[in-house]
C-alpha cells in the first residue's frame, strides 16, 4: 500500500511538471503555450499584431502568457485533484490559494486603437409581452409569448 503511495506520488510529480496549456488571445493575434511555473514554450504572433506598435504587442502576450499560465496552473489543480481527492486539494488551496480559475476571472483588456468608437445608437426598450393588462411587475424577461 505504502509502495502504491510513492509511485502514484512519483507519477503525480512526473505529470505536473510535463503541464502546459496553449491559449490563444481573444482577438486572436497571439497564441502562447506556458507550463504553470510560468515557462513560456512557444509564442506565435500574427503579423497584423506587429502593426499595431510594441505597447500592443507587449500588453497582449503579456495577457495571452497570464491566461496560459493560469490554464496551465487550473490543469494542474485538477489532476492533483483527481490523483490525490478533492480534499487534499481543498487543503493545498487552502495553503496556496484558490485555483485560477476558482478566483476571479480576469478579463483581458482589448488594446486601444487609433480611432475613438463611435458610441452605440439606443434604441428604445420594446415590451417583452405583448399584454396590455399584464402587471410589469411581474413580467418575465426569460419567456417570451
């Protein structure tokens, strides 16, 4: 039994120490692989990110490094979960802090472009039901008639 213990323990490590994640940015101009100590394995940018200038390139595999990382870091939580239970788990957490994923997510922030955005025409809100006699107050915005 103790034999099982150390080889599972062994395998667990040999696991961990092979994760990485791949995450490409949301707009799509970068992709990076990170292990979750932080080693970046590969960085593929698209030509149309270089157009952009070095605070643009920078900020956004900055961003695209953070999320692969954190993805790498999430993997890993999860099969130390699943080799060890999930209470082991809730104990390294509780050690170690929460999971990346169980946090907050941290949106990226899109880079800024040249030209302001013209604002978003409002339109003006239309009743979801059609009723007249129906009360407002209990309308229900999730079914529709």
């Amino acid at each position: 039994m103790n034999e099982e213990r150390m080889q599972a323990t062994e395998r667990l490590q040999r696991d961990l120490k092979a994760v990485a994640a791949t995450v490409e940015h949301p707009n799509g101009l970068c992709t990076v692989t990170a292990s979750a100590t932080g080693e970046l394995k590969a960085v593929h940018l698209h030509p149309a990110l270089l157009n952009q200038g070095p605070q643009a390139v920078g900020q956004v595999v900055t961003e695209t490094a953070r999320l692969a990382t954190n993805a790498a870091v999430q993997t890993s939580f999860n099969k130390m979960a699943l080799a060890l239970g999930d209470g082991v788990a809730i104990d390294v957490e509780s050690i170690a802090g929460d999971s990346p994923f169980r946090s907050t997510w941290n949106p990226v922030v899109p880079p800024k472009s040249a030209a302001p955005e013209a604002p978003a025409e409002r339109r003006p809100r239309t009743p979801l039901v059609e009723d007249p006699d129906e009360d407002a107050y209990f309308e229900n915005p999730f079914g529709r008639r």
